[in-house]
C-alpha cells in the first residue's frame, strides 16, 4: 500500500488554529486554512482522485454518482461524486492531510473527535451544475445528533470561476432548514435550502490548491458552476465526537420520496455478493475506530 507520507508534518503538539481561528468559526460555522498540505501533497492526491472518477470506480456499488443529475449511465453526469474514497485508495486515511485535517477536528471538536467518512466531488469543465445550498444534516434524520466537521481540500485554485465554495455566516446556529430534492426531481441525490436565510450572510471562500475549508454539519453551503476550461476536484474528510440521543426523533420530509439509481444499483451488488466485502470493510472500520465507538455510530444510523 502506497502511504502519502509527504507534506506538512502532522501537528500534534503546535495546534493548527490560532485563538481568533477558533472564535471565528465558532461564530460562523466555517473556516478558511491555507495550505494544510503542500503542492506535492495536492498533485499525488489529485491524480489519485482523478484516476479513480475517470475509471469510475465504485459505480456499480452505488458509491460512484451524479449528484446532481439523474443518475443514468449512458448521461453525461453533472456533479460526479465518489463517497467512501478510502474503501478505493485506502492510503489516503494514511496520508498528512489526513493527520493535520484529524489535529484540526480535535482542536475544534475536542480530542473525543474521530474520522467518519470521505468523500470527493468534481465539477466538469465548462460545467453549469451549481451545487445547491444544502445543510449535510438535511440528509440524515433518525434519534442522534450529530457533531462533525467536513474538511474540504482544494486539489487546484479555486475560486469563482470553477465553483469554489461559499457558506452562509452563523447558519450553523440554525436547526435543520426547509429542503427538498434538487430541482424538485426526487431522482436527483441533492438537496436544496428554500428558506430560512438570506444572501447577504454568504461569504465566498477561494482557496489556493493545498488551502481547505471546514464546515459544521448544519452550516449551510454551495458552490457555483464551473466555467473554466479545467475540471474541479475536493477531497473531503469528515470527523465528529460520538453522535448523542435526541429527546425526539427528526426526520426529514425532503427524504420521503427519493428515488435515485445509485440505491437500486446498491441494492442488486449487495444482492450479488458484494454484501460479504461490505461486511468484511464494517469489520475493518471497527477494528480501526474500536468497537463500542462503532457500534455506537451503527446504532445511530439505523434508528
Ligand atoms: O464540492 C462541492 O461542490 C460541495 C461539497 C459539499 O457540499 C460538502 O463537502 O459538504
């Protein structure tokens, strides 16, 4: 296995954030931190993650999709996402901004806080697809709460013109807001915010590759099309403390209705086997995050 091992040194001891990092984001829900990796850092990663959308790994177990076009096979997509990078390039998990992005989760969140997911987006070239504003917390519903950050690393300069991401100042403070499927079309995997904010709280943050951003689960955010001759890439990893038990449950009339290829496309691989790899890789998580933690977060996924 191939480990990432350039870079930045992880910073264990000298924190990441200084004090007015830390006040700023508890005020606004998101953060801007330059050059979390170096450029070899952002190249090595960015070819990885390009290999692995050009050869449109994890298609058939759902995991490979278009978030936010309808989702067939023979269409040009419109926002390629790929969740769960690392079940396809492990030694992502294993690399500097992984360590330097888990200092700065557990400088924000307190050192409760432990890796929950990744995932990559891309933005075609002269691509019109907007990412909707949307609350991550939008997408799930159940009897937890949820308290993660999502680290998301630049793999080019990014700004206007390729669809860098903006977020909403203090939306964060918010409950989950109005949402529903992407255009209406209940097909289509995103979800937008219709209510509940207003556009002079939007701040735009472009990065230089290497640069990332942070934001809570419940900040909201978006990003423009891209209009420039070159695809856009985000590699993002999301930490969280243990999720807690909400008084009442929440759940999320947008989630209703959804009909999107990428389960159905889940569902037949389960079906053909691919439940004993999903199994084995569970079994691998746990022995990575310990089992009372991952029974924990087990639980509040399926209530
Ligand atoms: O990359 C994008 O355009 C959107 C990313 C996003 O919504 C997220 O990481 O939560």
């Amino acid at each position: 296995m191939e480990i990432l091992t350039f870079g930045r040194s992880p910073h264990w001891e000298t924190p990441l954030l200084s004090a007015s990092d830390l006040a700023a984001f508890r005020h606004d829900g998101f953060l801007t931190i330059r050059q979390i990796v170096d450029p070899t850092s952002v190249a090595a990663t960015r070819a990885r993650i390009v290999d692995l959308f050009e050869n449109r790994t994890g298609r058939e177990e759902g995991a490979f999709f278009d978030f936010a076009g309808n989702d067939d096979d023979d269409a040009a997509m419109m926002l390629p996402q790929l969740i769960d990078v690392r079940n396809y390039a492990p030694e992502l998990t294993a690399s500097v901004f992984y360590k330097n992005a888990l200092a700065v989760a557990r400088e924000l969140l307190g050192p409760e806080a432990k890796f929950v997911a990744d995932h990559a987006l891309a933005k075609p070239a002269r691509h019109g697809a907007i990412t909707p504003w949307h609350q991550d917390d939008a997408f799930r519903e159940g009897f937890y709460a949820h308290n993660e950050i999502s680290v998301w690393l630049a793999l080019q300069d990014t700004d206007a013109s390729n669809g860098c991401l903006s977020f909403v100042r203090g939306s964060h403070l918010k409950p989950v807001l109005p949402h529903r499927s992407y255009g209406g079309n209940e097909r289509v995997h995103a979800l937008e915010c219709f209510d509940g904010w207003t556009p002079d709280q939007v701040e735009l943050c472009p990065l230089r590759a290497g640069d990332c951003t942070v934001h809570t689960n419940r900040t909201l955010h978006g990003a423009g099309p891209n209009t420039s001759p070159d695809p856009r890439y985000g590699y993002v990893l999301v930490f969280g403390t243990p999720p807690n038990k909400l008084p009442a449950p929440l759940f999320h009339p947008w989630l209703r209705n959804k009909q999107e290829a990428r389960l159905e496309r889940r569902r037949a691989w389960l079906m053909r086997g691919g439940a004993i790899v999903h199994g084995w890789r569970r079994l691998r998580q746990a022995r990575q995050i310990g089992y009372k933690e991952f029974m924990r977060r087990l639980l509040s996924h399926i209530s």
